[in-house]
C-alpha cells in the first residue's frame, strides 16, 4: 500500500472523529468536496435559462451527490442571468461558481468534464459542436437544429468525438415509453396506420417574458454573438429573450412540441424522417408581434422511401389559444390503439367480427395491456421542475458518462427529430409540400433545397 493511499484512509478515519476537521479547518460540507475529488465529474452550465433553472437543475440535483457530480462553472451572455445562476449554484452546490462570459471562457476553465446545454433554439447545434471540439460530454437540450446546414455540421462533429452526448428527448427515459417501444417492435401491435399527436394550450404568456424584456439593455449581453449564425440583426430584446415567437431564432411548435412526439414515431419504426410534409396555420389569436404561428396542424407521410404501398399518416395539430396542456400520442392499428396518455393498449376501433364477415376477414382485436402505472405520465411543460422522465433522462447521461455507454437519446435521435421539423417549417415558410432528399440530406420544398 501506498503511503498517499494509507495516508487517506487515515485521515478518513480522523474525519469520522472529527479530529481532521478540527485540524485542517474544515466544515463537514467543506469536507464533502474533497473526498473523491480526483473521481468527481465537473458541469459547466451553458446557459443559465428558465428550461435549466426550472427542469434540468433540479433533475441533476436529484442524482448529483450518489453519482458524484458537481456544477462548478456557468456561461451566459446576458450579466443579469449569469450573475443569477453564479448566486443560485453557489447556494445549492455549497461553494463558488465561476462566472463566464461566453462559452470561449467555459471552455478556457480548467477540470471541466461535461456540459448542459440550454440555450437558444437555434444556438443548440453549434453549442454542442463546441462542446465536442473542447472534448467535453454534453446535455442538449431540444430541438437539436432548426437548420440543415447546422444539423449536418453538429452530427458530423459528434459523430467524429469520443464524447457522450444525450439529446433532451426525455421521452425515450420513460418506462411506459420503452415499453411501447418493445411493443410495437415484437409485432404484436400490427401494422401501424395512423399516429395522431396534439398539444394544446390556453396561455396568451406562453414564451412571453415582458418583465426581463424591460430588464435587458444591449450593453449588457452580446448581441453579435448571440446571433452566431443568423443574418445580422438589428437590436432586439424581444427576439433575444422571446425567440420562440420569432423565426429564424426558432420554429416555434414545431420545434417545441412536436420534436418531442415525433421523435417517438421514429423511435418505435426506426424511421429516420417522414416521407413528406404538408403544415398550414396561422397567427389567429395572440396578434403581439409574434412571427411564429400559435395555431399549426401538420400532416406526415411516413414509410419506406422506396416503398410507396406500405406506410402511415402521421398528425400533428397545436393550438396556444384553447387547451389543458395534455399532450395527446395514440398508435393506431388494425386491431385497436396504443394510447400513451392512459398508458393503455386497447381493442379500441379494433376490427371487429360484423365488419370483418364483409371483407372475408377474421376478427383483429389487440389485448388490454398496461404500458405502465397510471401515475406515469410525459409532464408537458418545459418548467415543471425535476418530473419523472426529465429526471430518469439526466441520470440516464450521468450514468452514461461514467460507463462510457451510448445515452438513451443519442446524437441520431436529435437529427432525425430535426429533420421532421425542418421539413415542417419548409411547407410552413413555403407553401409547398416538403420532402426529403436523401442523397444530399437537404429539405426540400417547391422544386428547390429549403433555406432560411
């Protein structure tokens, strides 16, 4: 045995006494961050936003002690966020938080191991380029890209780095989920015919944030780098801090609500992206100034791409002007349905015998199955605290960072999502149907490769 490894134990055994505490000056908690420290797995915050502060903190807080975890560094534009975040870790993590202006400073941070990533829509993608390229595990939050050119950038990069990298798709950390997934995938489902998605609100102050808006001045954040790669802009505090309502910044719905639920359609087929898109909508309600619309209805094709005679329609509809935020995700088949707000598989609108005789056909009715306990359900708002899937999600990453293992949410699952959402945004921006060019991994709508 070592002398450094006989000399810890002993000083482990005087800590239990507290004759080592008294000794080196040392609190109990002081003491904490030092055990294991060589072990310890540092988070930079990469943005200190509502999605973090809310949701994504206090999920890390419920695993961050067994895990050995630490947030030791936030980067925020904005000196009014930054300065929250440094005073609100500083107060759960029980020591000082580094303070970075931007993420070339996190970066520049000694014992950094990982990052969470929760910033912009349209900042997402090149963030977590940045943080592969610092060599950095990441948490990234969705929509992963609101552009092809950043979607294929940012898989590339990930795809050539060692790091572990998990999609904020938390969906594919729910027990009733996996089990869907399983499911759907042994065949005893059928055939799948039909997918139906929703999620409606009633909120005139959803993505709404008038009281920072009057907060924010230009001299006190970056607006050039806030940009990144956006066309230049002309000072707006609106689009920095309400970009969800704003396009290029964000797609809105899309990009909120629907990468979520269609991100399960190509979990459970293994479908990459749809065959094509047709969206319409509108601003019909909240007229503020928003760009973005507060009422969509999608339709998708999805299926084989060469295989025309087999596959299913997929719909998407959101309203922010009348709704109870339950998000609504049924599977349909010949024999019943798969319905992920009860948690039930059913013979619900399954095929029964009066209209099978008609077609010379059997009978086609799903058993009753539970996917999982009533209580489990997908918590629809981004700020809901530490719900059950966000929490499972980031232990899921912090557990992957440890066994080097691929996260339940890998790099392809935030492509793909993004791919259905880019091709949305092209039928919404254009009119036309959207498709997908698979040769060159471009959007397509009216004859020409979708830009924005």
């Amino acid at each position: 045995m070592s002398n450094s490894r006989r000399l810890f134990i002993k000083q482990s055994a005087m800590a239990v006494t507290g004759t080592y505490f008294a000794g080196m000056g040392l609190s109990a908690k002081s003491y904490g961050n030092i055990i294991g420290a060589n072990d310890r797995v540092r988070i930079g915050v990469v943005g200190y936003s509502d999605r973090f502060r809310q949701a994504l903190l206090p999920s890390f807080l419920n695993h961050y002690k067994e895990l050995n975890f630490d947030i030791v560094a936030v980067s925020d534009l904005w000196k009014i966020r930054r300065e929250e975040g440094v005073a609100a870790l500083k107060d759960k993590m029980v020591h000082g938080i580094t303070a970075c202006n931007n993420n070339d400073e996190l970066y520049n941070q000694k014992d950094l191991d990982a990052v969470i990533i929760s910033t912009a829509d349209f900042q997402h993608a090149i963030h977590a380029i940045e943080a592969v390229k610092a060599k950095k595990d990441a948490y990234v939050e969705k929509p992963f890209a609101e552009t092809m050119e950043d979607n294929r950038a940012a898989l590339k990069a990930i795809k050539a780095s060692n790091n572990i990298v998990q999609i904020g798709s938390q969906r594919r950390s729910g027990i009733n989920y996996h089990a869907a997934n399983e499911f759907i995938k042994s065949g005893k489902f059928g055939n799948i015919t039909m997918v139906e998605l929703s999620w409606n609100v009633n909120q005139p102050g959803r993505w709404r944030r008038p009281a920072l808006v009057a907060q924010l001045k230009q001299e006190d954040t970056d607006w050039k780098r806030f940009l990144i790669n956006r066309p230049a802009d002309n000072w707006d505090p609106r689009k920095y801090l309400e970009y969800r309502l704003f396009w290029p910044y964000s797609s809105g719905m899309p990009g909120q609500w629907m990468c979520h639920q269609v991100d399960t359609v190509h979990w459970f087929t293994d479908l990459k992206h749809p065959r094509s898109v047709i969206a319409n909508g509108g601003i019909y309600m909240w007229k503020d100034g928003r760009k973005n619309w507060d009422t969509t209805a999608a339709v998708f094709d999805y299926g084989p791409v060469n295989d025309a005679s087999s596959g299913f329609q997929v719909i998407f509809s959101s309203r922010m002007h009348n709704g109870d935020e339950k998000p609504a995700e049924i599977y349909y088949s010949n024999g019943g349905e798969l319905n992920l707000i009860t948690n039930k598989i059913s013979a619900t609108g399954g095929l029964r015998k009066n209209h099978a005789d008609a077609m010379n056909m059997q009978p086609n009715l799903l058993p009753d199955v539970d996917l999982a306990d009533a209580s489990v359900k997908a918590v629809a708002s981004a700020n809901t605290g530490a719900d059950v899937l966000t929490s499972a999600h980031m232990r899921n990453w912090m557990e992957c960072i440890r066994s080097r293992k691929q996260p339940n949410a890998p790099v392809e699952a935030g492509y793909a999502h993004s791919v259905a959402s880019i091709m949305t945004n092209a039928s919404v921006r254009t009119g036309f149907k959207a498709t997908f060019d698979e040769a060159k991994q471009e959007v397509m709508a009216g004859g020409k490769v979708f830009k924005y």
